[in-house]
C-alpha cells in the first residue's frame, strides 16, 4: 500500500453524510486507501446507535476515511477502531493538559465530556477486511450546543482558543497515519496504548446490562472489541457494544 491517509483529501460544503459519499466512491473506484472526505455540514451525520451528530456549519471537523488494510483478518478489525482513536487522542492531547481518554469503544472524551465520534463501517472478503469507512465527528470551534446530548464539549471550550480548520486537518491526518503505519507494523503496542488511554479503566462505576443495575470495573477490552468487566462479586463478563450501558462513575 503506497498511499497515505490524507494522501486525497475531498471538501465538500454540504452533504448528508460523507459515509454515504465515501461507499459511493467504494463502488465505483479502487485503491483507496486514505482518502479523506470533509464536509462543512452533514444534514444525515451518523452517529453510534443511530444517533445524529450535532455540528454547527463550518465550526468542526466531520469527515470520513476510506482504509484499505494490508491483511487485516476479521476478528482482529477491532485494531482499526483502537488505531483511529488513539491517532485522534494524540492530536488532541497536545493541545491541552486535560485528561484524553477513549471511552469504550471509540467515543473520545476529555476528563468526562465527549468531543469526538467515531463509527466504523467495514466490509470483508473472504476471512480479510476488504475495507473500511471511518466516519469522525469532532467538536473544534463550536461554543454552545443545543442537543439533548448530555456531555458535548469542543476543543474552544477547552482551551478557549478558536482554530484554523485547516490546519487541525492537516495536523490530524498526520496523527492518524502514524498509528495506522503503527498497527500495520506493531499490533500489540496499539492495544497497550489503547488501554492505557482506556476511560475508567481499573475504576469502579455504575452500569446496567440486560438483567440488572450493578458495580463493576473496567478491566480492558479483549481481542474482538469486547468490553471486559468485573463485577464486585469477582466475576468476569464481556459485552459487545450496546449490550452494557455506563450510568455513572463512583471513583475520579
């Protein structure tokens, strides 16, 4: 693969969703690998769970990558997710001294707020991911939000400092292509940095399954994506996504 991420970059002013515009270009083109699509406003921006991705025009970034990876089996893709997000936390974290974490699976959270979205579309063929769309959604600019969301916060409110978009776009796409190069090479060190940024990791917290409300703490997640935690009673469970839901924190 010759190609990095950032390598064709499409801008684009208005669009439902750049997931939608990047499985069109899937359909028609190939060798993909890192283009990234930005669009100044999505009408249909996607979200986990269906959910919408509240982003003022032109105030933050929300784009998709098209991802080729070299030899990539299905039950390790959970390595793309790890890799997108911590190329994401690395940007992030060196623009404030603030906590970075990776709220499981892929949410980006400074200290307790979201300011990132990540959701993750891939196709297969045969035992090998095919490819890959990631579609990002990260709060820059925006300074009130207006969503029933109950944590969103932006790089502004943060730092309270307004950025150039172009500049964080072309300081991002560096930042994800390092750790792409880093999973294609060195698998093992992506999922130690993955759980070392991992929010509540080795804390207790409030969370509800399909059966009960109950403590338990985060212990990592495992090989295919799934969240890995214990219970007071010592006992291990592992959730796929939206199986478990986190309610509240009991230790900071």
């Amino acid at each position: 693969m010759n190609k990095n991420i950032g390598s064709q970059i499409i801008h684009l002013d208005n669009i439902d969703s750049t997931n939608n515009y990047a499985n069109l270009l899937i359909q028609t083109k190939r060798q993909l690998h890192g283009v990234a699509i930005f669009a100044k406003y999505q009408t249909a921006g996607k979200g986990q769970k269906g959910n919408f991705w509240e982003s003022k025009y032109g105030e933050n970034l929300t784009f998709s990558l098209i991802l080729e990876p070299e030899e990539l089996v299905i039950p390790k893709q959970f390595l793309i997710s790890q890799a997108i997000s911590l190329g994401i936390c690395d940007y992030l974290q060196n623009k404030t001294d603030h906590n970075v974490k990776i709220k499981w699976p892929n949410d980006i959270y400074v200290e307790n707020n979201k300011i990132c979205g990540i959701l993750i579309e891939t196709k297969w063929m045969g035992e090998y991911i095919k490819n890959a769309i990631a579609g990002i959604g990260i709060n820059i600019n925006q300074e009130h939000f207006e969503s029933d969301a109950p944590n969103p916060i932006s790089l502004f409110n943060i730092t309270d400092k307004k950025y150039m978009l172009e500049e964080v776009e072309r300081n991002l796409l560096d930042s994800l292509e390092k750790r792409w190069e880093q999973m294609e090479q060195d698998p093992e060190q992506i999922n130690n940095d993955y759980h070392d940024m991992l929010y509540l990791k080795d804390l207790w917290a409030n969370f509800q399954d399909s059966g009960e409300t109950f403590s338990g703490m985060v212990m990592g997640v495992n090989e295919i994506g799934q969240l890995h935690i214990q219970k007071k009673d010592t006992s291990d469970h592992f959730y796929n996504f939206k199986e478990v839901k986190l309610l509240s924190s009991l230790e900071s």
